[in-house]
C-alpha cells in the first residue's frame, strides 16, 4: 500500500528548512511514510487523504482526515502550515489552496511525476504528468530553494521537485541552511 515505504528521499533532504516544532500538512498521504517521519523530527503533522484504509494505517503517527479533495470542498480553508508536502500526487485546482496554505516563514515541499513518465511506466496520462516548468509556475509567489525536473533510474520515472518558502515579510531576507551540516 502506498505510504507504507521509506519517505521520499526529497523530504528527507529538506526536513532540516521546517521551522522546528511546526505544524504540517502531507497532502494525499497514504499510510502515513511523511507523517512518520515529520513527527520523529518534532513536527505535528496533519494528513489528508481520500481512502479510509490508508487513514486508518497513518492514524498512528498522527491526525489525519478523510476527505476526496478532488470532488469536495478543500478542508483547510483559511489555515496555514509551517510545511505543506505533497509526493506523487497532482491534482492541478488544489495548486492555489496548497500555495496559500504555506504559512509565512513556512515551506513547501512537492515531488511528482513529469512529462517522459509515459515512457517508463505509471503514472502515463498526462493529467498526472507535470510539464516542463509547470511546478515553478504553480509556485510563483513563493521563493524557490529548490528545482529538479529531469529522470531517476532507481526507480526509473521522470519527476519534477521543488522546495520553496514564504517570505515571513517582503522587508527580511529567507536565511536558512542549504544543507543539514
């Protein structure tokens, strides 16, 4: 079942940029792998996803909702997050509610597939295939940190990436550690 696998390598690179001790949404969470692990780092973390199983499993590292985002309302109208993390999921009109659910001085972390996806498996429609560029014009308004958009050979898949902040105010410039170290 999806979720119940190591957490993205992608996260696991840019978890030391989340404001410690905030609260965190993972969008389409499956079982609960990103819940898992933002929670061993301090966060709590608020998952969302439409299968009841998977709710049931990601429960257990933290609280998590039922919802079908794509046919419903948006259940976090008017709440911010010190992180927003989405990971093979693409559901194009969610793009402005997860934007404005990125609090100031918060991030967020995306990975998905990409356009050349078809060509080596799942997903191939491109409906949940990004297009080159599309991830960071998704995120116009927020600063980019961090952009790959190109193919993985283990497993084999064409994904884009993108790790960006909101600034706390347009006054102070974004410091914050490009590495762990």
């Amino acid at each position: 079942m999806h979720g119940t696998e190591n957490p993205s390598a992608w996260l696991q690179r840019w978890t030391h940029l989340i404001p410690p001790q905030s609260r965190v949404l993972d969008v389409a969470c499956g079982a609960g792998r990103h819940i898992r692990w933002l929670a061993s780092h301090g966060h709590t973390v608020l998952g969302v996803d439409r299968h009841a199983e998977a709710v049931a499993l990601a429960r257990a590292h933290g609280e998590v909702v039922c919802a079908d985002i794509e046919n419903g309302p948006w259940p976090f109208a008017g709440q911010t997050f010190g992180c927003v993390v989405v990971t093979h999921y693409l559901w194009r009109p969610l793009w402005p509610h997860i934007v404005q659910a990125v609090a100031p001085g918060g991030l967020l972390i995306y990975e998905t597939f990409a356009a050349g996806n078809e060509t080596v498996g799942k997903p191939s429609r491109p409906d949940f295939l990004l297009q080159p560029g599309e991830l960071l014009q998704a995120t116009r308004g927020l600063r980019t940190v961090a952009y790959e958009d190109g193919f993985e050979s283990h497993p084999e898949r064409f994904v884009q990436r993108i790790v960006a902040v909101r600034a706390e105010d347009s006054a102070s410039p974004l410091r914050f550690p490009l590495s762990a170290n």
